[in-house]
C-alpha cells in the first residue's frame, strides 16, 4: 500500500455531517471524533440533509389529499418505491416494496405474512443471525439452524444436509447477507439457488450487506434470484426512522396484515371490509414521508459513488486494520478471511487480560474512539465463536448480576480512514502490553 495513500483523508468524508466533530476527552482536551460503530447506525449523508431541508416546505400528507402539496407528496413518496427496486436490481413486475421502521419490523411482518397455519413449515435460519432474523420466526414454525464451521462461516453443505432433512417442508431460507459481528459476507445467489432446488423461498437480511455491497436481486440465473429482502435507512446514512421490505406481490394479496387501520382498507362496514392492494394493505397509519425522502436521497448517493467503488475503498480498510490487529500480542481477532474473499468492514476482537466493556471505555475516554462492544444481539453466534458451553449459558442464566461475554467490535463506514486506524492501533497496543495498568 503506498504510504501516500494509506495517510490521506478518505475521499467521502466531506459527503458526511459531523464527520470532524470535536467532543470531549476524559482529561478535558478536545479532539475529533473517531467512529468505529457504523455497523449499528451511520451518520447522515450531507445529501441526505438537504433532501430533508429541500423537501420539508412541501411536507403534507399522503395519499387521497387534493392540495397540490399533498399530491406532491404522494407522489414522491410513491416514486422511492421505483427507486428502491431498481439499486437492488429486483423484478418491478413481481415485487413490491413495503416500507416499514426498519429491518426488525420488516422481519417480523414477513413471519406473519407467510404463516399459513402449516405446523410442519419449517424456517431455516443459521446460527449466524440477528435475534431480529430469529425470533420473529420461533412462536410461529419449526425453526431449525444451518450450522457455521470453527472460524464462524455458514456450512453450504449443512445447509443442502438440512433442506434434504426436511422434505420438502423448508418454508423458506432465512440468512444474513452480512454479519454484523464478523464481517463475512455469505454467499446468497448459491444459497437461493440451494433453496430453490428444495422449493423453498429465500429471505436475505440485508441490514449490513445492502450500505456496502451492490446486490442483485434478480440475476440471469433464476435460481439464484432473492425472493426477499429486508434493510434499514439508518445503516446507509439516512438515520430518520425508515427501513424496507421487498418481495412478491402475491405474498401481500393473500390474507390479512398483523398491522391495520387507516390506509389499509378501501371499503369498511361493521360486517365485512375490502383490503387495499399491496403495498398500501401493509402499511397503516400515517407513513415516516421523510425517512422515505432520506432513504431515496441516500441510495442516489451511494449510487453515484458507485456500490464497488465503496466496497473496494472499505476492503482496503479493513485489510490495513486487519493486518495491525493480527500483530498486536495480546490481541485475538474472531475473524479470518483470505485475500480477494468478500467481507464487509467488520471486525470482532479481544484483547487478553481485559473485560471487553473495559477496552471500549479506554477508547472513548482516552481517544475519543467510539466502538461497540457485548453480543451485538447475535448471542449464539458469540458463544459460538467464544466457545461458551450450554453448561456455562445457563449460569448466566441464573446469575443475571455477572458480567457477560462479548468481544469489541470496530466497523467502518466510507468516510473512515487510514489514520483514523492508527490511531486505534497505537492505544491498543498500549492497551495490550499493559492491561492490568487499565482495569
């Protein structure tokens, strides 16, 4: 990596508010804030907040409202959904796009939707997942968990062994396009075409993969297409409140919504009532308009920058990161991938002799380095990857007063850069080669 490069300021950063932000040290000092939590919520884009600030003049009301405001309104709200489809490359024809607050409501709408009654359906989700792609499914199906091999990647192999398993009874193929704990970026197209083959549907949490990656819901191959997709605003630099459900519109034409009221009925007596088609029968009550505003006005940004392009700037900090945490003593790092595999800019951590929730502290008071830290509601993946035994779950269980595992989690954005990660690094050393000074 030349050395030119590695110490300039990335080219986003200026797309971002607050980027240069001066907070408080511990000691009273100011600096600029560093931060390595984007994997839980970004900042906004510059965009974003003047889309916000443009269109607020003409803020109304969606939907049968006759001033011209109102129409306006509707209109562009209803234009997001074309939008929408179209970065994620998904059928127009078939699918629909249903907004919702964010990726957990999205996940939780679509285990009602697909509830049939059946009580041999059977949910597929891995051992990797979100508690949001895990237990909305749990009250409703069987639920069984394609296994991850020792480093924590998904076993493609497992997951044909328990779609075999089943019968024909897998309902639907629930993954992570991303994870948020370790980074790795599961291969979705052979996974649907995996559950196509077994006809079962699949379903991509894309909360980490959709702000970093450029994804195809509809390849050539048929196979390999995403049946559903879920994802939130407030990862790719639109934090107002908005997150997204797409998948055929047929799924939304049977039944009823969990969540009705106004906006979802066409005609209502007090013996019978004749639902809105999809997606206007998903979506009840008074809509987040602006979140729809700043979703759409992110994704034009993030599409002019160029998906690979963000991809190829953030692998290059995440190698670099990578590199200097391997060859710190003291440091374990609970991610491993090789040159050229995909990734997103996730990395879990360790560092021997001091309490995960320690280090983030030191962080933040000495550097005003901002981090995460805990389980990142992905517990049984953590004990996975920690090597916690059932034994040792159930006295957490018991002693709710006991500190809990967990790892440090630093996760990038495209405005990070390379000094940023020096500076990391220099505390963390520090950090490693005298903990016991620091608890």
């Amino acid at each position: 990596m030349n050395l030119n490069f590695k110490l300039s300021r990335s080219n986003y950063r200026h797309l971002i508010v607050g980027a240069d932000t001066k907070i408080p040290l511990s000691n009273g000092l100011y600096t600029t804030a560093i931060n390595f939590d984007n994997a839980a919520s970004t900042p906004p884009f510059v965009s974003v907040m003047e889309e916000i600030n443009h269109f607020a003049g003409m803020y109304s009301s969606i939907h049968r409202g006759t001033g011209y405001k109102s129409q306006l309104s509707s209109k562009v709200y209803e234009e997001a959904r074309s939008t929408i489809l179209k970065f994620v490359n998904a059928d127009s024809f078939r699918d629909t796009v249903i907004f919702v607050k964010n990726t957990t409501e999205a996940l939780n709408k679509l285990s009602y939707r697909l509830w049939d009654g059946n009580k041999k359906s059977v949910i597929l989700s891995t051992w990797m997942e979100h508690h949001s792609n895990d237990l909305p499914w749990r009250n409703k199906y069987q639920v069984d968990y394609v296994q991850t091999d020792p480093s924590g990647k998904l076993s493609l192999e497992d997951l044909e062994t328990r779609l075999a398993k089943h019968k024909g009874n897998v309902k639907l193929v629930t993954v992570t396009g991303a994870s948020n704990v370790t980074g790795y970026v599961n291969p979705i197209h052979k996974i649907a075409e995996l559950a196509h083959r077994y006809n079962a549907k699949i379903l991509v949490d894309g909360a980490q993969l959709v702000p970093h990656n450029s994804i195809n819901m509809n390849p050539q191959n048929s196979l390999q297409s995403i049946d559903y997709l879920v994802f939130s605003a407030h990862k790719m630099y639109a934090p107002f409140g908005t997150g997204v459900l797409i998948g055929p519109e047929e799924t939304f034409n049977r039944g009823i919504s969990e969540f009705v009221g106004g906006g979802t009925a066409e005609t209502v007596t007090h013996n019978w009532v004749v639902w809105e088609k999809p997606p206007h029968n998903e979506e009840a009550g008074t809509p987040n308009l602006m979140g729809v505003v700043a979703l759409s006005a992110a994704i034009k940004t993030l599409s002019g920058l160029g998906m690979k392009n963000i991809d190829h700037y953030e692998n290059q900090l995440t190698n670099y990161a990578n590199s200097k945490l391997n060859s710190i003593p003291g440091i374990k790092v609970y991610s491993h991938t090789v040159p050229g595999e995909p990734r997103i800019g996730v990395i879990p951590f360790n560092i021997k002799g001091i309490a995960h929730e320690q280090v983030a502290k030191i962080l933040s008071n000495q550097a005003g380095i901002a981090v995460r830290t805990g389980c990142f509601c992905t517990q049984p993946y953590i004990q996975s990857l920690l090597g916690i035994s059932p034994k040792q779950m159930e006295l957490y269980r018991k002693r709710r007063d006991i500190p809990r595992p967990g790892v440090v989690r630093i996760s990038f954005g495209l405005y990070n850069d390379f000094n940023e990660i020096d500076i990391l690094i220099q505390l963390l050393e520090r950090i490693a080669k005298h903990p016991t000074s620091y608890i």
